[in-house]
C-alpha cells in the first residue's frame, strides 16, 4: 500500500497543495514551522480521522477558511483508489471514495492504513494510562475499523452515565428525587458493559498478540543489533542470544506488555462473562460512583502496564515508568510502533510508515539501525528539518518544504 498523489486545500497552513509520491522512501525536509510535518498528518488523517498532534479538528482547517480538504490517491494490490475527507470543524466530516460520497465519514477509517512514530510518542511511556489505552485504542481501529464505532458508541454512553450519576448523586445528597434517575442508571450500567467488555476482550486479545512483537523490536533497539540484511525482516528483529549466563542476567533488554483493568477479572476473555463481571462491579462501586459523580469501572480506567527485566530472573520486572532512563524509555516507545508496524504487517497488510522527526533524536548509529528496520516498508514518509538527519538507507525521493511551496529535489 502507498500513496501515489497527495492533495491538499485549506489544510493546516497550505491554501493548496499538490504532492506526487511513489513507493519506497520519501523525506520532506524543511526548518520547523515550515509545514513539512503537515503533509504526513494529512495521510495519517485519513487513515484515522483523527490527528496524531491535536485533539481536535479546528486546528487542521487554515486560519479565515472554513474547511479543509484532504485527497489521496492510495495504491493497494495494483489497484488505485481516490480517498478525500473534508473536514468540517463543528459539524459532520464528509468522506467520499472514487468521488462517491460515504454515509458516514468513519466508513473511510481502514481504507488506508498509517503507522505514525513522533518524538510526542514518548508520553505513551512517561505519560498518563489515557495515553496508552489511546495507543491499544488507535492499533485496534486499525486492524479492525468496525471498532471505531464500538470505541464511540462507548464513549457515548460513558458520557451519559456521567451525567446521570451527578444528578443522581446530587439528588441522593439531597434526599430527593433520585429514584427516578437510578432506576435510568440500571439502563446504562448494561450499554456500559456491554460495550466496555468488547473493547476489553479485544484490548485483552491484542496485548497477547503484541507482546512478542514489542520484546524482539525493543531488544533490537536497546542491544544495539542492526538488521541482518541477508536475513527476512521479522527473523531480523528476534534479538541474539548472550553467549552466557552472566551477559543473561545483566540484560535489561526484555521488555513486556501487562494488562491492568479497574476490575478483578481472572484469566477471563470471553465477552459475555467480562459483560457479567462488569455489571457485577458497576453494582459494587454504586455508592462511590454517586458520591463522585463519575464512572469508576470500564475499559477507561484501565492501564497498560510497560516493564522491563532488571537483570536477575529471579526478581520481579520493573515498570518503565519511574525506573527507565530516557534512553530506555525512548526504546520502549520505538519498540511499541515497531511492533505495531510489524503485527499490522503480520495481518497480511503493509501500512505507511511515518516518521516525523525523529531523526533529531537519535544518535548516528541508531538512526542508522532504524533505517535498516524501516527500509523494507512499501513506502516510508520522513520529515527532517535539515538533510543530513535522514539515514543514507533511506535516501530516496526528497522533497524541500519552504515558504508553503513543496519542491522535489532534482
């Protein structure tokens, strides 16, 4: 899958843009502020209908305009396919294929698929839990798109909820009227576990799958082990083995994934049994939810939990958070959109990848050892604010950004 054709109106600081592509690598290198990043957002929105940068979409429309327009010709399997989003701040996204318009713009979540790695990407590991269930959020959307209206119709009903249990509460406080109101809550507890046990189980399946992938991309990265060129890429990220017990034990390159959720849930996965153990809890933490005015159980108070071996097998693991150094942390977060890359790719797909300076922040040998990782990919999309940062390996098409013009380098 690669993009052939980028265009671009009223997006971001462009009043227009138009960007021809191929396979293989592409960098955009141009001084900060320069709009060099905005070009890979564009893709990557409509890959997600969402930016990875901001919150919200009014950002994205350029300033005295009212909407913005984003159109891709994407590429899969020999085929070419015309994806547009326009993007309507305050109102509904319209989203149109091969000029024909979607019933709803998430319809065009899926069509083609990014793997986005940022220096923002930190905060999955020093950041709040919301960070990192975002991050499992975004990677199941993107393996499954349906997914993105279960991910809604639960953040739907939680905002409901809320604002039943504040005025519940507050009648309860007042020792009036809240009968009404807590015979709706019964209602909502059901929407809320029914909805909130898909997504667990499917987080819960995902943790399980990604887990692999993390520790070999991590022990890659943090041991220093470039790819092997004569070898496949997957069997070049499972990492070499220490030639003995001693160099074992001293390693902390084994990173692992652990799923927390805000309820006991045992070895349980199943749908229609996390369903129950949610309600069952939901009735537990009744009379604390009320006081709060707040939802104290489901997927959105759940954590992923980032660890690393502290060198004796014997020893518990370590959280990432609070004991890594910056190097290490600056691993794990790799390692996660590695892994991410490499388990959409396992999936029989192959995303675009996009690495948005991040170059500034390695060293010359680990830019170089992640050139060599990414460098199979269909396309890569690398934005750098001066040339020299890009790794030879991934030296193909440039683009110089400057002054809202985007200029192919001979």
């Amino acid at each position: 899958m690669y993009v052939a054709h980028l265009s671009l109106h009223d997006f971001r600081s462009y009043a227009t843009a138009e960007v021809p592509l191929e396979p293989g690598a592409t960098a955009f290198i141009g001084r900060n502020g320069q709009g060099k990043t905005n070009l890979v957002e564009a893709i990557d929105y409509l890959s997600r209908l969402s930016s990875h940068r901001v919150a919200s979409d009014a950002p994205l429309v350029r300033a005295g305009a009212d909407r913005a327009l984003v159109r891709a010709a994407v590429v899969r399997d020999g085929r070419e396919a015309v994806l547009e989003v326009e993007i309507n701040p305050g109102k509904a996204n319209r989203a149109r294929v091969n000029r024909a318009d979607l019933p709803r713009a998430r319809e065009l979540v899926g069509l083609v698929r990014t793997v986005v790695f940022a220096p923002d990407d930190l905060v999955l590991v020093k950041g709040d839990p919301s960070n990192r269930r975002a991050f499992l959020d975004d990677l199941l959307v993107l393996r499954a798109p349906r997914l993105a209206g279960v991910r809604q119709d639960y953040e739907r009903v939680l905002r409901q909820r809320n604002s039943l249990l504040k005025t519940a509460g507050s009648a309860r406080r007042g020792s009036s009227g809240s009968g009404d109101a807590l015979a709706t809550l019964g209602v909502w507890d059901a929407h809320l576990a029914r909805t909130g046990a898909e997504i667990l189980a499917e987080r819960l399946r995902l943790v399980a799958e990604l887990q692999p992938y993390v520790g070999n991309a991590y022990a890659t990265v943090a041991s220093n082990l470039g790819a092997r060129p004569e070898e496949p890429r997957d069997e070049a990220l499972v990492p070499e083995e220490p030639r003995d017990e001693a160099s074992r034990r001293a390693r902390r390159d084994d990173a692992g994934l652990e799923y927390q959720p805000s309820l006991e849930i045992g070895d349980v996965t199943d749908r229609a049994t996390l369903t129950e153990r949610l309600l069952e809890e939901l009735e537990r933490r009744r009379s604390d939810e009320l006081d709060r005015g707040i939802s104290l159980v489901g997927p959105h108070r759940d954590e992923l939990l980032l660890t690393l071996g502290n060198g004796e097998p014997t020893q518990p693991r370590l959280p990432v958070r609070g004991y890594a150094s910056h190097g290490e942390s600056w691993s794990f977060a790799l390692a996660l959109r590695l892994a991410s890359y490499d388990l959409v790719r396992a999936d029989g797909d192959d995303p675009i990848l996009i690495l948005d300076d991040v170059f500034a922040e390695l060293d010359s040998e680990r830019r170089a050892q992640l050139a060599e990782l990414v460098a199979g990919a269909e396309q890569v999309l690398v934005t750098a604010a001066v040339a020299a940062d890009v790794p030879e390996k991934l030296a193909g098409t440039r683009f110089v950004v400057a002054g809202g013009e985007v200029t192919r380098e001979p």
